[in-house]
C-alpha cells in the first residue's frame, strides 16, 4: 500500500493588520511641478494604506496633486483651501499599491 505523505508545515504568520501611519509633507513656497514631485517621491516609499496630508501654497496643485493621484491609483480623500490669503491648501491622500 502506497502511502502520499504531504507536507501541511503549518507556518505561523502575524496575520495582524498592520496599523496605518499619518505622514505629513510641507511643499509650501514652492510651485509647479515641484509639489507633485515631492508628493510623489514620498508616495514611493510609503505603504498602502498609509495617509499623507500636502500643504501647499501654488495654486495649480490642488487640480495637479489629485489628478497624479488618480492616474497613480492613490485616493484623495480631502482637498480643501485652507488659508484663501495665502492660496494655501490641505491635500489628504490615502496611498494604494506602489
């Protein structure tokens, strides 16, 4: 009689979810394309799910920064003006898979 052994190796995994981080990037004073960049180049190391709020003050990142996102598959979950006299504004972006 011919017997299969398998190997049910049982591997113990933390299966916890790993508790999310808020990140928090100053791109004020600078102006196009370079709150896009810095946003990116700091989405690249974060991990999904993680969340990022963007202070700028160049009036085109609020269409520029949520527009990147979409394309990149991250979500914007606020987008505001905070400071009218300043043009400064708050992007919150939730990050998806890199």
């Amino acid at each position: 009689m011919n017997k299969m052994l398998s190997s049910n190796k049982s591997t113990a995994r933390n299966t916890a979810p790993r508790e999310q981080t808020h990140h928090k990037l100053d791109a004020r004073n600078v102006l196009c394309p370079l709150p896009v960049i810095r946003t990116q180049n700091l989405v690249l190391t974060l991990p999904e799910g993680d969340t990022l709020d963007v202070t700028c003050t160049d009036p085109g990142a609020l269409c520029d920064i949520p527009a990147w996102c979409r394309i990149n598959g991250h979500e914007i979950v606020e987008a505001r003006i905070t400071n009218p006299d300043t043009n400064e504004v708050l992007i919150s972006i939730r990050v998806g898979k890199n």
